[in-house]
C-alpha cells in the first residue's frame, strides 16, 4: 500500500469527503451491524477504544462516536486524517494498516470498511496480523469489501488524477486470511448495491473475532 495511494487520497480528499458524508442514510445494514458493535465487543461489561481503520474523513467514526463508542480514526493519507479530526472531530492520526500506530491489544473493536480492497495479496496477509496484534482478547472486527474477481484502475476520480487500483476480493478468501491470522468470523453478510446511490457492485460484510 504504497505513496500512490496515499496520494490520491490526499488529492481527492475534500471532495472525497462532500461525497460520502451522509452516506449511512442509505446504507440501513452497516446501521445495524454499528448499533450491535458495542454488544458484540462486549463494550458495557468492558469498555474500550473502537478504531475506524482506513478512515478516510472520519465520517463513520463520527457516527459511531454519536452512537456513544469511543472512537478514534485512522487512514493511510494525511489530508484524509487531517479531515476527520477538523470536519468530523474525531481524534485521528496518518498510518499505514499494515503498520497501525496503535499498541498490541489496545482496541476492543475495529471497522475496516473498503480500505483492504487497495492492498496486495502479501499486504492483506500482513494486514490481518497487525488487526489481530491491535485487538485485545476477545475483541471484533468489522471488514467489508466489494466482492468478485477484478481490479479497477482509476486514473481520474473527483474531477483529479489518482493512481488507485480497486480490488474485488471473495469472502471466502478473506475469510481464510482472517482464520490464518487468528480472526475467525462469526458472521457473513452479502448485499447488492442501492440502486441509483452506490456503484453496482455486490458486498460483503465479515464480522471477526480475536478469541480469549
């Protein structure tokens, strides 16, 4: 995951941000899979730090901060960062998800929702370790993904050149990656797309757990 992405991310951030902010209006299944977070990390027996990784504005990490989570962001691009914590106001910080700034255990629970998908084979692997090295004992993880065999490459997006390869992945492939790494999944959800709001593409929703 390397300095082209980031930056097209810094580059397309602004826009980037207009465009997804209130997207969870739509979206009333990643609502429920948020409003279960907290019961599902065990969060009122044992509170916690709930880490959105690969952030982007900071836009689902103040959803889950309004829900109540303590919630910080994370996201490879600096402008991206910069964002969540001056447009979103939740505490964020630049880093890479296969190098998290964060301390072993320190998370009861995380969201990874469409950042894996610009990794490599070799960086999903490394990836998924460094989610299971954050999360403490018993913590989840939430990891979506669009679903299928292809890679998109965008040379444009939000009216500026990127550089960004978008990987398809299949569930049963990340879920051999998240067993591999000590992250079994408990539960799988696939969905097509909103028509006329999101790009037609199918999507998957995996639910994973660090064992005590």
């Amino acid at each position: 995951m390397g300095s082209g992405v980031r930056r097209s991310y810094d580059v397309v951030a602004d826009r980037y941000a207009v465009a997804v902010d209130n997207e969870l209006a739509h979206r009333p299944l990643e609502r429920a899979l948020f409003a279960a977070l907290a019961e599902l990390a065990g969060l009122d027996d044992e509170p916690g730090v709930v880490a959105d990784l690969g952030a982007g504005p900071g836009h689902i990490a103040r959803h889950l901060r309004q829900l109540g989570l303590s919630t910080i962001a994370m996201d490879l691009a600096p402008g991206m960062a910069a964002l969540a914590r001056h447009r979103n106001e939740v505490p964020a910080a630049a880093g890479s998800l296969t190098a998290l700034p964060l301390a072993s255990a320190s998370i009861a629970a995380a969201v990874v929702l469409y950042a894996w998908i610009h990794l490599t084979d070799d960086e999903l692997t490394v990836a998924a370790d460094e989610l299971h090295r954050v999360l403490r004992p018993g913590g989840v993880a939430v990891i979506s993904f669009h679903v299928g065999d292809e890679v998109l490459h965008l040379d444009e997006w939000h009216d500026q050149t990127v550089d960004l390869d978008f990987r398809f992945l299949r569930p049963t492939a990340v879920t051999a990656v998240l067993d591999a790494a000590g992250l079994p999944v408990e539960a799988s959800l696939e969905r097509v797309a909103v028509a006329d709001l999101e790009a037609p593409t199918r999507r998957c929703y995996l639910v994973a757990r660090r064992p005590r």
